[in-house]
C-alpha cells in the first residue's frame, strides 16, 4: 500500500501532463500536425549553437573521470559558481560570490532544496493565484501548509491587500513566480517594492524572519523592452531560485541554481543547510556535464523573436475570434478567460477541435485557460480557424 500522503498528489495528479499525454494519444490518431497541443511549456526552441558546441568541446578536452564524476561541494564546481555571480554583479549590480550559489538540479530542485532548508511542520508559505501547482506538492513534501492569495483577474498583480492580511507569525516564506506562470504577467517594480515593505513590517511586527523565494525560470523571456526587477535588491531576505531550462531551451537537463545572498538572515547556516539538503534529498550535485556548459554559456540566450511572433498572432488571433485574455510580458503562456464558468467544459469542447488546453483550476484560477505557446508557428497559424470554430459555439 502507497503512503497516504502520496494517496492524495496521485489522486491530483498533474492536470498539465496528463492533457500532454493526451496530446500523444490524439496526434498518433490524426497526425502530430492536426493537434494543436497548448498543454505543455516543453521549448520548442533549439537549444543555442553555443551549447552543442560547449558540450562538444568539454566532452572532447575534459577528463572523463572529473567531468561526469561527484563534485567535492554538494553546492557545485566552485569555478561555475563564480562564473553564475560575476554574471549576475554584472548585469544586476549586484556584489554575490560563488558561496552564494548553489547549483540545483533544475528550479524545481532548488525550490525543493531551499524548502527543504527552511520548513518546519507547520509553516506557512505564500503563493500567489494563479501560480504554478507543483509549489503546493514542494510545500506539502516538507508538512508545510500552503496559503493562497486570491487571483487579481484584472491585471494579475498581486492582490496585496489580501496578502498583508494573510501573513501570520507562522508564515515563513513567501513564493513569487515573475514573468508569471500561467499569466505572462511581470510584477512591476512597484508591486515589487510594496510587497517588500509588506513584509519587512510584518517581520518586525512579529519578530519573525519570513523569506521571499523568487523562482525565475523565464526571467530572460521578456518583451517590448519590460524590466524584469531583481529582487534581492528590495529585501533582504530574498532567495532566488533560476533555471537554464526556458533560457537555453534545456528542460531536460535539470540545471539550475539557488542564490542565497549574505543580507538574508543566518545565511552561512541556510548555505550550509541548502549544500546539505542538495545531498539528503538525493541530488547529491546538480549534472556536472551541465554545470560546465552552462559557464560557458552564461551570456547565450534562446531565440526570443520566436516566441514573440507566437506571442503576437496567437494573442491577435484569439481577440479577433471574440475571446477575451492579456498580452503577455514574458514567459510563453497566453491566459485566457473561458467563455463558460467552468473552464474544464471548455477545455473539453477544444477537444472536439484537436485543441488541447490546461484549466486554470490547475493553478488556483479557476474560469480560465493556459495556452503555452512555445509551439511551432504552424501549429499557431493552423490552430486559429479551430479556435475559430470553437468560439462560435460561446459567442
């Protein structure tokens, strides 16, 4: 018998994969290019030359023995790390080093590592709707309990009013995804700054440390020239948590890293704890093949006019249909209001037009849809007179 705990994540298991699935199951009926799978944020992308050529040249020049064996530090190659902080000084300003980074086996591990390092039983962690489902699973892997603030459907910044009353002295850690899955919203530096203000009154209210995780997978997937603000520059106690998944287009590789800087509280205690938590959850290091490309590739980027033009004529495409969503500032996610109440209706009429979409119940946003749209632009162009068709059975 399966444990309790895992009784339940099996019974919610992720709507996201399952509609992927479904997508194979479909496209093996009526040809890949007759379904128009939006489930999935999975690059469609190519990874930069640089990359292959990074992974080459290592694979070619590096003894074998040292490039696919343990690092000495749970935390990663020292020389990588520094490479990460002299790229982040550089272009945020910054003063980091390398014990400041820790390497992780993708965002997810390190959300996982840095919860891990933080949670008691019983602590709170904030997260705002609509965010991405799994933060609920980290949260729960460590007995943590889970405090949703309510979406703000007409911009998706955060509601800041509900969040300041939310917070308790249980509360320990606050989550913020920007650009945001699913909405492609940036917080502005205003929220940003409120936010931060929030907190630190709370925490002097209290007398607690309460600590914002800032998970930045699509940082570097921003557009129309919008400011991505850094958070560790407007609180003290930030964590950032980035991955190479969406910005080299490497998902799979499971590449990332924790920045712990020195203004957090008892830092050397919580890098001791993350390099620890690195191990015990059996990471043991992040892929060391992966760890060497990515410092030669620190400056390399995906190519962010595809997306873009994905962006553009499926938002234009969906407005001239009659639906109704935002323009997205980053990530490759379109959020769009169902026409019924229950998105899940929705999603199964897109069905009958091989269009596959993941239902905003799935990230505490329930009456609308995401749409990733990290796709070939054929599937875009071919998708919108299904969507078409599809709007005439609502409008």
């Amino acid at each position: 018998m399966i444990a309790d705990k895992m009784k339940n994540m099996v019974a919610n298991s992720s709507a996201i994969r399952a509609m992927f699935e479904e997508g194979t199951r479909l496209a093996g009926i009526y040809g890949r290019e007759n379904v128009f799978d939006f489930s999935l944020g999975n690059p469609n992308v190519p990874a930069p030359q640089i990359v292959k050529d990074a992974i080459v040249e290592l694979v070619n020049d590096t003894d074998p023995v040292v490039l696919h064996g343990y690092t000495n530090s749970n935390s990663g190659y020292p020389e990588v790390r520094e490479a990460i902080a002299k790229s982040l000084n550089e272009r945020f300003d910054t003063k980091f080093s390398g014990k400041n980074i820790v390497m992780t086996v993708g965002a997810a591990g390190g959300l996982n590592v840095i919860l891990k390092s933080l949670i008691n039983p019983g602590d709170e962690v904030i997260a705002f709707a609509p965010y991405f489902g799994e933060y609920r699973s980290y949260t729960n892997n460590y007995d943590g309990v889970l405090v949703e603030i309510s979406p703000n459907t007409v911009d998706f910044q955060p509601k800041l009013d509900e969040f300041e009353q939310k917070i308790t002295p249980k509360t320990k850690a606050v989550i913020v995804n920007t650009p945001n899955n699913p909405t492609g919203v940036v917080y502005s530096e205003e929220t940003i700054k409120k936010l931060a203000a929030i907190m630190k009154a709370k925490q002097k209210e209290y007398g607690t440390e309460i600590f914002l995780i800032s998970d930045e997978p699509y940082r570097e997937l921003a557009y129309d020239g919008v400011e991505v603000p850094y958070l560790t520059k407007y609180y003290d106690n930030t964590i950032v948590g980035y991955s190479f998944s969406k910005s080299l287009s490497l998902p799979g590789e499971r590449i990332g890293y924790l920045v712990i800087p020195d203004e957090v509280a008892d830092s050397e205690d919580l890098l001791s704890a993350a390099n620890v938590a690195t191990r015990i959850l059996g990471f043991v290091n992040a892929p060391t093949l992966q760890q060497k490309v990515v410092e030669k590739c620190l400056d390399a980027k995906t190519d962010l006019s595809f997306y873009n033009r994905n962006r553009e004529d499926l938002y234009n495409g969906l407005k001239e249909c009659g639906f109704e969503c935002i323009k997205p500032q980053g990530a490759f996610y379109l959020f769009v209001k169902s026409p019924v109440a229950d998105e899940k209706e929705f999603c199964n009429a897109g069905k009958k037009y091989n269009i596959l979409m993941v239902p905003g119940s799935s990230f505490a946003c329930p009456g609308y849809v995401r749409l990733a749209y990290c796709v070939s632009h054929e599937t875009i162009v071919n998708s919108l007179p299904k969507f078409k068709e599809l709007a005439k059975e609502y409008m």
